[in-house]
C-alpha cells in the first residue's frame, strides 16, 4: 500500500483545514487508517485514527471535539478535518495503515505497516 498524504499549510489560529489520504492498491479498505504528527524536537503523536469500515473511530484528547476523521474506501481515501486549530497543532502530519482492528492498537505507531511521506501543517497565532 502506498499513501500520499495532502492539504497541509499555513494557517491562522482558529481557521480549519482538512488533510486527505489516498492510498493506492485495492486492498485499502482491509486497514484501519491512523493519523499521526510530529512537530520539531518532539516525537511522532497519536493523533485519530478509524476502522476498516468507518464505524469506529479514536482521538487524542488533545484534538477530541476539534478534529474528525472519516474515509471513503470506494475512493480510496481518508480524510482528517482539523477545525479550531491552534499553534500546538502546527506539526508534520502522517497518514498510516494498520492491519490491526482493535481500537486499543490505535495508538501504537508502532502497529502501522505503511506510512505517508507527511503533510506540513503550520498555525500562526
């Protein structure tokens, strides 16, 4: 599986922007799909993630009420829509793919198979 993910940039406190990942081959709808992000001098975060089949979904607590997640499995894309963004939110933004169904796994990085090259996301204050 090859992910690409987009729709990063520069943003103001407060304005909203959704990241797309696409995903090539026709078994994307065999993984649930994650999104993490790392901002300099820090490590790569938990950020939301959802099922195979869009039904279950789990956040950090850090974005719980601001971002969404949801996926179109015919169009072979997960979507990440970040509303009320923050500086703290400013970070390189990746897609990943895990053959793992239990939300418990969600956050684990270490769980994905396949990641995206990354998306920058910038908020200025």
């Amino acid at each position: 599986v090859q992910l690409q993910a987009s729709g990063g940039g520069l943003v103001q406190a407060g304005d909203s922007l959704r990241l797309s990942c696409a995903a090539s081959g026709r078994t994307f709808g065999s993984y649930a799909t994650g999104w993490f992000r790392q901002a300099p001098g820090k490590e790569r975060e938990f950020v939301a993630a959802i099922s195979r089949s869009g039904d279950t979904t789990s956040f950090a607590d850090s974005v719980k009420g601001r971002f969404t997640i949801s996926r179109d499995n015919a169009k072979n894309t997960v979507y990440l829509q970040m509303n009320s963004l923050q500086p703290d939110d400013t970070a390189v933004y990746y897609c990943a793919v895990t053959v793992y169904s239990a939300p418990y796994y969600y956050t684990d990085r270490k769980k994905y198979s396949y990641w995206g090259q990354g998306t920058l996301v910038t908020v200025s204050s």
